[in-house]
C-alpha cells in the first residue's frame, strides 16, 4: 500500500515540476524580451534592473528572483542569440556538399544572419554600450566568444581540409569574420552606398578569393 501510495505522488508531481518549470521559464523569457527593449534604448551601462522589472510588468525585488544584475540578463540574451547564429549556420548543409561547398556555406550563413538580423550584430558585438563587454565576466566573456567563434568553425574546418594549416586557417578565419563584420557594419550604417555596392555580393566574392587562394 506504502508503494502504492508513493507511486501515485511521484506520478502527481513529475508533471507539477513541469508545469512550474514551464511558467519559469516563460517568465524568464518576458525578462529577456523586456530587458532587450530596454538594452537597445539605454546601452548596458544606462539600462538598471528597475528599468528592466517595469518593462517587463514585475517589480525589481521580483526580478531578483530570476537575475542577480544586469549583467546576467545581458550575457543569457547574447547566449541566445549566439545559440540562434550557431542553429541557422548548421541548418540545411547540403548531404553531398563538397568541402568548398561547405565552407561558402558557413561563411554566408553566418553573415546572412547578421544581415538579416542587425540588432543580433549589435548584440553580439556588444554595440549597445560602445564596443566593450563592460560588465560581464571574463569567464562568461571567454564563453560568448567561444560560442561565437563556433559559428565559424565549420569555415576553418573547410580551409584546413583545403590544405591549410591550422595556424593558416585560423589567421583566415580571422580575416574573414573582419571581413565580414566591416561589410554588415557599412551595410546596415547605408555606408555602403557611397561606394555603389552590395555588402553581401562583396562578401560573396571574398570567400570564392580566398578559397581559390587556397587551392593554389
């Protein structure tokens, strides 16, 4: 009967601590979505957690449940969005894709995200607040950036398997995500127009540059 009993609580509150779990996790995200909006008005440095807490509809003791700072909040948004770049990069290589194939596109998947999605590019390159990651960790900083440098992993992979070495194909990685971070600047600034050109077509003739550089 002991059994019994124990049994049915378990079954009882498995889906109870989903449940709760469930509205946890959607509270955390009005957080996010609040913090944000509040971000992309007042920079890091401007932005408090009093702000954040009334965008969001809670009070600040009540945000505290949730986040210690700021900070906190600033790192699980860039995390997330780091978890969408790295998602689109991977989604839909082609199975029979050749080793250029794959490096074109990688390298266009991670700049089509930042085109299409420019307040990502300013959130992960920290724009809300002049450039710098004032605030975070440099273990939570060590983090965002090994996420970011994932995106790019698979272009690196590519020169390496291309005939690159690993410090070759690192120095051009390098220069790609330069490359690549200068034109989304100048494109989503209009910049680019006083040239005449396409930011992505620009971007697209660099990589067929580099790879055929490579192939000699």
């Amino acid at each position: 009967m002991k059994d019994a009993t124990m049994e049915v609580e378990a079954n009882t509150e498995a889906p109870r601590l989903t449940r709760l779990r469930a509205v946890k996790d959607m509270k955390r995200q009005m957080i996010l979505d609040a913090a944000r909006r509040v971000f992309e008005k007042d920079g890091l440095l401007g932005a408090n957690m009093r702000a954040i807490a009334n965008e969001a509809g809670y009070t600040a003791s009540a945000l505290y449940n949730h986040y210690a700072s700021k900070e906190e909040i600033y790192g699980d948004l860039l995390s997330q969005s780091l978890d969408r770049l790295n998602d689109a990069v991977s989604a839909d290589v082609p199975a029979k894709a050749n080793t250029v194939q794959r490096i074109e596109h990688h390298a266009l998947a991670f700049f089509d995200f930042y085109l299409h999605y420019p307040r990502e590019l300013d959130l992960g390159f920290y724009l809300f607040q002049g450039m710098k990651p004032l605030g975070l960790t440099p273990e939570l900083n060590d983090r965002l950036n090994a996420r970011l440098r994932e995106a790019l992993s698979g272009v690196e992979e590519g020169l390496i398997a291309l005939g690159c070495s690993k410090k070759t194909a690192a120095q051009e990685t390098t220069a790609l995500f330069g490359h690549c971070v200068g034109l989304l600047l100048l494109t989503h600034t209009g910049r680019i127009r006083m040239f005449g050109q396409d930011g992505r077509t620009l971007f697209t003739a660099y990589i067929k540059k580099l790879i055929q550089q490579v192939k000699k």
